[in-house]
C-alpha cells in the first residue's frame, strides 16, 4: 500500500469513526479553544509524499499549461458562466477526480495534493475554483468517504472525468450555518422500496448544471414515533417532481459559478441512493464540510498570492512617480 493510499484510507477510517462511535476526536483548532496542544496534529509539519511529488508536479504543469491557454477570468466573471470546453479540459487533466481512487478513473491524490491544485485554480479564478470545490470537495466526497461499493462503481466513473458534475444540497431557507435544522423531509414509502422526498433547498452551486445531488433530508427513525434524523441522499435532476426554481441565483462575485434554487415535489428515490447510515446525514455532512474548508482554504490563498503579487508589481513600477510616505 503507497503512503497516499494508506491516508486515504485513514481519512475513510476517521470518517467511520465519526459516524458509528463515540464523541468527535478533539481537533487542533478545537483543542486550543480547550486550553489543549495537541501537537500531534499538526507536527511533524505535513508534506507531500515523496512517491507522490513527481505525479502532483506533472499535472500541476499540465494544469498550468492549460489553464494559460484556455482559462479567461474576465470573460467568465463577464458571461457568469464558466465555458463547457474548461470543464472539460479540466475533467481531461484529472482535475475533477483528483482524489478519487484509480480504479474509478481518478487520479488518486491525497488531500494536500488536491489543496495545491485547488490554490493554483484559485490563484487565477475565483469562480473556477470554486466550481471545482464544489463538484469535487463536496459534490463528490460523501459518494468517496461513505458510499458502497455498488454506488462508486455507478456514479463515479462518470463524475471523475466531469462528464457528470456533482453538487452537495444542505442549504435551507431555514438551515444553512445551523445544519442541523434541514427542513426537507424523506418519507419511506410502505413497502421500504424508495423514499418520497419534500421541501426546497437553495444557494447550491452546480444544482443546476450536476447530474448528481447529495441532499440531506429528515427520515423518521425507526421504532421511535415522532423523532427523525438527517440521512443524505443521491438524487438526479431527472426524477420526476424534481423543479429547478432558480437556476443561476444573481450574485456580486464569483459571478460564474452557477448557485441555484431547486425544490422536491414527492420525488421518489430509492432506499439504494442512501448515502452512509440512515439517519446519519449530519455527521456525513459535517464530515464533508470539513474536506471542502480545507481546499476552499486553498483557493483563497491562491486569490491572496495573486494580490500580493500585482499589489507589489504596482508599487515596484511606481507609475504615478508619487512618494509613499510611512507612518510608524
């Protein structure tokens, strides 16, 4: 087992963990709000595996490469809209499977990998990363931690290569920060065949361009009448009661990304597009937020390099030839 292969399946492992045990394992940042260090966490400081490096820097150089040739910042901030022919030059780079497995036609990187893919996107297009961020960090991560082995070897092969996109469907009108309050309902049907799906969800981006939803929705916990729980979902566009609202919600930035409104009007979906244990759906959306932040974090210090580079370029030129006078 390659050291990439061995985080992957720490980081499936510690997902697990987080679903069928005991409480959430303190966590560096949480630790010092507890007055704890817990050094083991971040020390030794983590790189990328040395058998790792010669494949990240090939598809970094490709990415570079193409993303010179054929990513326009301006005109997708313009057109608020990111062309097909880049989505699909990133699919063909591996960009869009970059941390899914081989089998399935990803390319099998680690997680800090994937941060340096994302801060060399973000450190061109904001709205490029992301779209990238949401399909892959998101869209796709709870299909990577917690699906069955029938469920990646349906949807995954398509999603890897971005001929299908993938989007991660939480945000409520009443629940967006406070996850726990999903409103949207999942009924079993009386046979145990599907569940009938109800309620609206908003500000989700690629809803209106994926081919694959991850929705979270309230099931009744079996055996305890009037309680229910979150479980996630796999739902596809074409099922019927399915009705795009608002398909590209108007928005100050990141104009190209396409953030969308959508509602479930008694749409059947069957019990095998349960994602993770039922009624587990927080802890799997928690889980997944959590891979998001940690590249979302990379695309914005990609954006961050990128201003410090042109802010220092402009007062290298001096091209007003006016002093700068500094103030102690």
């Amino acid at each position: 087992m390659t050291e990439t292969e061995a985080q992957r399946q720490k980081e499936i492992q510690q997902a697990e963990e987080l679903l069928f045990t005991g409480p959430q394992a303190l966590g560096f940042v949480k630790g010092l709000f507890q007055g704890h260090f817990v050094s083991d966490w971040v020390m030794p400081y983590p790189r990328i595996a040395a058998a790792e490096q010669p494949e990240i820097d090939q598809t970094l150089g490709e990415l570079r490469k193409f993303l010179d040739e054929h990513l326009d910042p301006a005109e997708i901030d313009r057109q608020a809209d990111i062309p097909r022919d880049v989505i699909d030059g990133l699919g063909r780079v591996g960009v869009l499977g970059a941390t899914a497995p081989k089998e399935v036609g990803g390319r099998g990187f680690s997680q800090m990998a994937n941060c340096k893919i994302l801060e060399e996107i973000g450190s061109r297009c904001a709205s490029t990363s992301v779209f990238v961020n949401a399909h892959h960090s998101i869209g796709i991560r709870a299909l990577l931690l917690f699906g069955t082995t029938e469920q990646k070897q349906k949807w995954l092969p398509k999603l890897v290569t971005g001929e299908w996109l993938g989007a991660f469907a939480l945000t409520e009108p009443e629940a967006g920060s406070d996850a726990a309050n999903v409103q949207m309902t999942a009924t079993p049907s009386e046979d145990g065949s599907h569940y009938i799906l109800n309620g609206e969800k908003r500000y989700i981006t690629n809803a209106a361009i994926g081919q694959v939803l991850t929705v979270m929705a309230r099931t009744p916990v079996p055996g305890k009448p009037g309680k229910d729980a979150i479980t996630a979902f796999l739902v596809t566009p074409d099922m019927p009661g399915f009705e795009m609202l608002e398909a590209r919600m108007p928005k100050m930035g990141i104009r190209g990304t396409v953030t969308s409104r959508f509602a479930l009007q008694n749409v059947k979906v069957p019990k095998e597009n349960i994602l993770g244990p039922l009624g587990k759906g927080l802890k799997v959306a928690l889980t997944v937020l959590d891979f998001g932040r940690t590249t979302f974090g990379a695309c914005c210090t990609g954006g961050a390099k990128t201003c410090l580079k042109l802010a220092v370029a402009i007062r290298e030129s001096n091209s007003t030839k006016r002093s700068v006078t500094f103030i102690s």
